[in-house]
C-alpha cells in the first residue's frame, strides 16, 4: 500500500543557496495512508500551508520572504510546501513510500 510521511526541508549545512531534507521517519505514527488527510492535519498545525508553486503568487507567503527552491533540494521529494507557522517560514515535502498491506496493523 502506498503511504504518505511529511519531511521537514532546511538550508544544507554547506549553504550556497542549498537545501536538504530531513530524515525520512516511516512509521504507523508518522505516515497516512491518505495524502489528502495527512496535508489536512498539517493545515491545522499551522498558520497557512500552500503547495510551493501556489505560495510562490501568494501575498502573505511573499510577505514571509518565501523562495522558490525546487532544484535546490538535496533528495527532493516530488511535492513541496510552504509554511507559515507562529510567524515562521519553512518548508516541507511529502513523501510517498510502499509498504506491506498490514503497515497499520
């Protein structure tokens, strides 16, 4: 089955305008079984949450200095979102793995 975990995106530790992610956890704890569910409990965590491309023409995610770092990503997921959360930009992806049918169980 196919399952969905959030990893967090920072500056490399090198710099130059670089990004990594963080550890990807797969856990019953950490993953959904629905993308849509699992970017649905992140909106409810945060201020605002946006696909990075819609941040990218959105207002307030430009107010918060938002980038366009696709590209820029050490292992980028295929999926990148913007936040803001208590005034604070970041980024994150989402990730989709396979796993064995009895992963909830």
């Amino acid at each position: 089955m196919k399952i969905y975990t959030e990893v967090y995106i920072t500056p490399h530790h090198s710099g130059f305008g670089m990004y990594q992610t963080g550890e990807l956890q797969i856990s019953p704890q950490t993953s959904w079984a629905d993308f849509g569910d699992l970017t649905f409990e992140i909106a409810q965590n945060s201020d605002a949450v946006l696909e990075l491309s819609e941040a990218l023409e959105d207002p307030e995610f430009q107010a918060a200095g938002v980038e366009d770092i696709s590209g820029r990503i050490n292992n980028q997921p295929d999926t990148l979102f913007a936040r803001i959360s208590d005034g604070n930009l970041n980024y994150f992806g989402i990730v989709e793995s396979e796993v064995a049918d009895d992963f909830y169980a």
